[in-house]
C-alpha cells in the first residue's frame, strides 16, 4: 500500500522522560535524606536508653552505626573489645546475669515509628 507506515509512533515523550527523571532523582534525595536522619535518631535514642540503664549507662559514648560487611546499616557496639565484650554480655546475659537486650528491644520497638516517620517524610514531599 503506498504511504504505508508500518510503525505506530508517538513523539514528543522527551518532556515526559525528563519529568519522570526529575520526580525519580527528587524522591531518591528525599530517600537518602530521610533514612540518614532515621538512622542518626535512632543512634542517639538507644543512647538515651543506655544512659538510663545504670548497667549500660559506661558504653553510651560506644553506642553507634555504621555499614557492615554487606552494605547494611548495623547498630550496637564495636571497636573496643571490652566495650563488645561488656555490651554483649550485658544484651545477652550469662549465667549471672539475665540478658538486657537494649540494642535489639531498641531497634525492634522503634522500626513500627520510624516507619510512620518515614511515610509521613514521603507524603509532605509529595510523594
């Protein structure tokens, strides 16, 4: 058939692209910056906690982030090896001592909240 084309084609989605690039990079800004600063506050709440706890209250300055091996964000106590030593008896008890699980309570009881935060963060970025 003459002046046959045998492509359906649709221009101008150039706008539309860049739009979507845009709207992606803003919620990935938004992204990094909120998880920074859930990971930060919940750094310093189980510092508070540890500060309350009279057993935990000489490692609050130990308490910390940071990446591990697999990329993750990991928590608790590291570094100084009587400060691991201390922590992990003190989170997991031993035959003296029942367990005083402040870092993994902590990040349990806050996971419910941060996630709220983070979906409130979301919905007045418009996202």
């Amino acid at each position: 058939m003459p002046g046959f084309n045998k492509r359906a084609q649709v221009s101008g989605g150039d706008a539309v692209v860049n739009a979507l690039r845009g709207y992606i990079s803003n919620a990935a800004a938004l992204v990094a910056e909120a998880v920074q600063e859930e990971q930060e506050d919940l750094v310093a709440r189980q510092q508070a906690r540890a500060q309350e706890d009279p057993r935990w209250s000489e490692l609050v300055q130990q308490v910390n982030s940071w990446e591990d091996d697999d990329g993750s964000f990991a928590t608790g106590v590291r570094d100084d090896p009587d400060a691991v030593s201390k922590a992990s008896q003190l989170e997991y008890g031993d035959e003296k001592n029942p367990p005083s699980p402040l870092l993994r309570m902590g990040v349990l009881s806050d996971v419910a909240d941060i996630n709220w935060r983070l979906n409130d963060t979301f919905r007045r970025g418009g996202f």
